[in-house]
C-alpha cells in the first residue's frame, strides 16, 4: 500500500465530508481526523491483526476499508467482544462515491471476516452523512448514543452478523 496515496485520499475525503457536515472551518478536527486514519493505515503494515484494504483503477487509489481491533472510542461505547473485529476507515474519493467502491470493499471486509473465522463485527460512525449512509445498509444501529457529539448528534454503533 502507497501511505502517501492513501494520505492524499483521507485528506480528500476528510475535506469534503467535513465540508458537507458544516465543520470546513475547524482545521483542527480535519488535521486529527486524517492524522487517524493514517495511524490506521500505518497500523496495518506492522500488525497482523489490522488488514486494510484500497480500490485501485489505474493506479488511482478510489478508497479504503479497515479491519481492524476495536479501539478505545468503541470500547467505550459498547462491550466488544474478545476477538472481535471492527470494520473502520470505510472512505472513497468523493470524485467515485455512488458507483459501488463502498459497497464492493464492504462485501471484501465481509468476505475476509468469514475467511478468518469472525461471525459478526462492529462498525460505528458519528457524521451524520456516514450515519445515513450506514442506516441504509446495515439498518437500525444497536446503540444510539443520543447527544453524544452535542444537541441533536448522536454517535451510532452497530454489531452485525456477517452475511
């Protein structure tokens, strides 16, 4: 995996998701966001645990998946099971999102769960855009933690079944 295309699309997609979510004024939230999921990313390539996942078209890296160990944000969300796996860093390049990128890498993540033998995972999401997104694949999310972001933003946590 390229780090540095996979820099250049979280910053991508960070800008304009927080641009759509009314946060393209706080530089802060979009420096520690990218500085995340590039922490994912790096993560990955030292432990066996962590998988990360890209789509690529013509050397053009169009998004990424996680499989990863739930950290401390879920944990402190919900009782994750020993073992389990959390799906994260699910993002595709704004120029490419509606033309089935997320969903193929989700069915990837799916596939590769059962191949290492997980029978659910966790995924959870706090923008509003990721929660619909989420809403309208995976349905009801299994905790809703209400005015957990303020007034109106609930964080939304989901444990599925793979399919």
């Amino acid at each position: 995996m390229d780090l540095d295309k996979a820099d250049m699309l979280f910053q991508a997609c960070m800008k304009d998701l927080l641009t759509r979510e009314g946060f393209d004024g706080d530089g802060d939230l979009w420096e520690e966001e990218v500085a995340r999921l590039n922490k994912a990313a790096q993560k990955s390539l030292v432990d066996p645990a962590n998988r990360f996942f890209v789509a690529e078209k013509e050397n053009e890296l169009l998004g990424t998946i996680a499989l990863q160990t739930p950290g401390h944000m879920l944990n402190s969300m919900i009782q994750v099971e020993p073992g389990a796996m959390e799906i994260a860093c699910v993002y595709v390049h704004p120029a490419h999102q509606r033309s089935g990128i997320g969903r193929f890498l989700f069915q990837h993540a799916c596939r590769e769960l059962k191949a290492i033998g997980k029978q659910k995972f966790y995924l959870d999401a706090g923008f509003t855009s990721s929660q619909q997104y989420w809403l309208s694949k995976l349905g009801e999310p299994s905790r809703l933690l209400e005015n957990y972001w303020g007034p109106g933003k609930p964080h939304m946590v989901w444990v599925k079944k793979v399919d």
